[in-house]
C-alpha cells in the first residue's frame, strides 16, 4: 500500500488521563459506548450509534471517501483529523443531580489517583509485531491500541518522594531537640542559683563558706550574691539577679551598653587583693560619716577590722584619730568622688553606685582619656578626673541597691508624677554590701540627731542637720528606723554606745 494511503496512528490520550481512565469506576448513568460492528457506522447495536443519527456527526473522508472513524480503548468514539480528538457524540442533557454526582465522581478519583498513583504495567517490547489483517476492505488493517508510554523518572518518583519525607522528619526531630535543650539550659540558668562561670563559683563558694550570723539570714531573707559586676558576664549574672526586669538605679534595662562600655575600661573585678589567701570570714566595720564621730577618738579600733568600708568623699587625712587610717572599700557616685590627689590611696578599692546613664557614661569617659564636657545631667559637679587606677575601680551590682530598697527600706516600687521618688542613701547601701561580703558587721558614725537642726550633719565640714532634712530624695527616718532594730535584734553592733 502507499505510504500516503495508510491510515494515520491514533494519537495516544494525555498521560496525565491514563491513570484515571483506568482508575475510575464506571460512573452511575450511562454513556455513549463503543462502535459496534455490522453497521455502516457501527450499527444499532447495544451501545452503538444509529446510523440515523450517524449523518449529524460532523464527517471527513479520506482520499478514496471513506470515513476517517475509529475508536480507541476505554474511551468513546473519536472523529477528526490527524492529532486532533473530537467526541463523536455530545453526551445527553443530564440533570443537576447527575452533574453533581458526576462532579463530585471525578473529582474524588483525580484526588485518588494523586494521592496514590496505580502501578504502571511492563514496559512494552523494544518492537511491536505486525498483526493480521482484518475489516471489510483489503486495505483496512487492525491497529494494536497504544500502549501509555514507559517513564522511569516516574517508576524513581515515590522513591525520591520517600526520601525526601524521612529528611524532613530527621530535621524536624534535631530541630525540636536543639529548641529543648535551649529551654532547658535558660531555665537551668534562670533557677539553679549556683549555675555560674568557673570563677564566678570560686567567688561564690568564698562568701557561703563563711555565711552571717543566723539572725542576720533570718532577718535578712536573702542569699548571698556576688557584689561587683564583670565584663565577661554582667549580662548572664544580671539577669540570674533580676537585673534585666528593671532601669537605672535598680537594674540594667535599656543600659545594657552602657554598662558594658564601662566595664570594658576596667582590668579587675574581684573582691580583694590576689594575695589575699583568706577572703571570707571577715570581720568588717562600715563607717558612716555622721558628725558623731567628732571627737570619739575610735581610730585605733576602726583600723583594727578586717574590713573597713566608707562612702562618698569622707576624708581621712586630718581626722587620722577620730575615723582611722584604713580604707578597704569606698562608695562613691561622679559628685562625691574625691578629685584631689592628696586622698589618694593604693591598697582602696572604689565601688561606683551607679544611679543613672550618665554615671556610667562619665566613668567611660574618665578611663579613655576624654574631657568631660557636659555636666548638665548631674546635680553637683562631678569630678572632672580620678585618683584611682583602672584595676582600683569597681562597679556594684544594681541588685545591692534594689535590696536595700525594697527589701530592707520598704520603699515603694513606683511613685505618682508630683512625688518625688525616694532611694536609700550610700550608708544603707554600704551596710546592704557589708553583709553579702562579712560575717560580722559593725557601725560607727550612722547617728543623725534629726530633731537639733543645728547639729553638724558630718564629721566634716560645716553642714548642719537642716540641710539633711531638706532632702527630699531619702527617706531619713525610714533609715533611722532600720537601724534601730538591727540594733535590738544585735544583728549588728554599734561602737559608739549612746
């Protein structure tokens, strides 16, 4: 036969319909069938076409008139020009609930076959053989149905699919893993007081060695931390003391930065000198700067305390025999510190209490070399240089001074807009740092005669007990008051007897 004459291929159906052609039921109503045979068209056989109805199909006929009509597997008949499929017959009206059935049908087996694709059959042979002739003509020869095309990228799919499941419930499982064990290890920071640094525990397990007297921890109510800040860590330990949950004085929040600056300007942070084998179980004295200490001659027996700790500018030269010699410890804020060298002293250790922003800022500025020039944020003139050296120069941790507020004073946590709020003074403080560092505590100079106004408020100086009860930012006899019953409970001992 020529070559032009032959019948064209059927064009193989869509790949994507193969699976569901396969996989649907048949649906509930019935449908045009195949042609049957015996007929010019098929004949009116069962599921056939009459041929009355056969002249309103659309028709094309080859070169020698016959009609180009045939049919493929599982589907209806087709019609039409090379490649192109046309429905031999337009289904029936249906009704709304046969389109809805048949909607819902569909789509529920689309959904079928993506969820869970049949198997494909064996690939076909490498060569399909001819097959016999047969039709009513000599020329009309039977075609072998088209067989779905082979794709091994799709028998290798559900593998890869498989895989890439099983990674991404690993990466789930590390992931939830690394997210648990960040939980636990914040928790564990947050709750186990003794989660700390290998030398942060040193300094810890020297102050618990050698706790306070029991009335003191029975009056007190809490535990002991370490007083001073340290640049490697200050974020870690403030937050184990709660100092991220409040702003300047009593915390760190929105001064993270600047607390850091300043640190980094610092070369120590420990608690005593490195030759010291002893550091705990001290016996300390904190001298207060009261103008009862006129006159008492106690500084042969302050000099003889382990400890001694001072505030502010209290000077010791020239009053050598009323306060001693003696300094270990001073308390200090930028307008209290001393700018003259002749109260310098090498073997003092300088503790800056930390009230606002600027204080840190002026310490940074000091250490670098810088001119301080804006001095608008302080209330006195501070010190525009320091005596002290770097390795001289702490600074307390805000959680000291949050106690002595809150914990010892009583002082309420928040003020209205027209009251001035209230602080404890440096004293109140130092005492507050005597008992996270001494086993014994001692006074001396913290005795305010309030009602003379005419007294000396210092033991220095001629500034008078009026000026104290100017003050609006301390709450004097709240202090007095706390004092007196340390003294009654004899938590503390007062070396100047009344």
């Amino acid at each position: 036969m020529h070559p032009s004459l032959r019948r064209p291929r059927q064009p193989p159906p869509p790949p994507h319909l193969a699976p569901l052609r396969r996989r649907l039921p048949p649906p509930p109503f019935g449908l045009p069938g195949d042609l049957g045979k015996g007929s010019a068209l098929g004949g009116a056989g069962a599921g056939g076409i009459p041929s009355s109805r056969a002249g309103r199909l659309p028709r094309r006929r080859n070169r020698r008139g016959r009609l180009l009509l045939w049919r493929t597997p599982s589907a209806p008949l087709f019609e039409g020009k090379r490649g192109s499929l046309l429905p031999a017959r337009p289904p029936p009206p249906l009704k709304a609930t046969r389109c809805l059935s048949r909607g819902l049908h569909e789509a529920l087996a689309f959904l079928l076959a993506l969820a869970d694709p049949p198997p494909l059959p064996p690939p076909p042979p490498l060569r399909a053989g001819r097959v016999r002739r047969a039709g009513p003509g000599p020329h009309r020869r039977a075609r072998q149905p088209p067989q779905p095309r082979w794709s091994f990228a799709r028998d290798r799919q559900p593998a890869r699919h498989g895989m890439s499941v099983m990674r991404r419930i690993i990466l789930v499982i590390f992931l939830a893993a690394g997210i648990m064990y960040v939980i636990l290890l914040c928790n564990l920071w947050k709750t186990n007081n003794y989660w700390l640094p290998p030398t942060d525990s040193d300094r810890r397990d020297q102050l618990i060695a050698c706790t306070t007297k029991p009335s003191v921890a029975a009056f007190i109510k809490f535990d002991t931390l370490y007083p001073f800040l340290c640049t490697n860590n200050f974020l870690q330990v403030s937050e184990q003391h709660g100092n991220h949950k409040f702003e300047l004085p009593y915390g760190i929040m929105k001064a993270e930065q600047f607390f850091q600056m300043a640190l980094s300007r610092l070369s120590n942070c420990g608690l005593f000198p490195e030759d010291n084998s002893n550091p705990s179980c001290k016996k300390c004295v904190v001298v207060g700067n009261g103008g009862v200490l006129r006159n008492k001659s106690l500084g042969e027996t302050i000099d003889s305390y382990d400890v001694i700790i001072r505030m502010n500018n209290g000077p010791v030269v020239g009053y050598e025999g009323d306060v001693g010699r003696r300094t270990t410890f001073r308390l200090f804020y930028p307008e209290s510190v001393f700018a003259d060298p002749v109260h310098y002293d090498p073997n003092t250790t300088a503790v800056l209490v930390a009230f606002k922003t600027h204080d840190l800022k002026w310490l940074k500025d000091l250490l670098s070399g810088q001119r301080l020039i804006r001095t608008y944020a302080f209330w006195k003139k501070p010190a525009m240089q320091l005596i002290y050296k770097p390795h001289q120069i702490r600074i307390l941790d805000p959680a000291i001074t949050r106690r002595t507020a809150h914990d010892l004073l009583r002082l309420p946590t928040k003020f209205s807009k027209h009251e001035k709020p209230k602080h404890p003074t440096t004293g109140l403080i130092a005492i507050t740092f005597a008992f996270q560092i001494c086993s014994e505590v001692h006074l001396a100079g913290f005795k305010y005669k309030l009602e003379d106004r005419n007294s000396s408020l210092h033991y220095y100086g001629n500034d008078t007990m009026f000026q104290m009860a100017q003050n609006e930012y301390h709450d004097i006899a709240a202090e007095q008051r706390f004092l007196k019953e340390l003294l009654d409970r004899k938590i503390i001992t007062n070396l100047i007897e009344e």
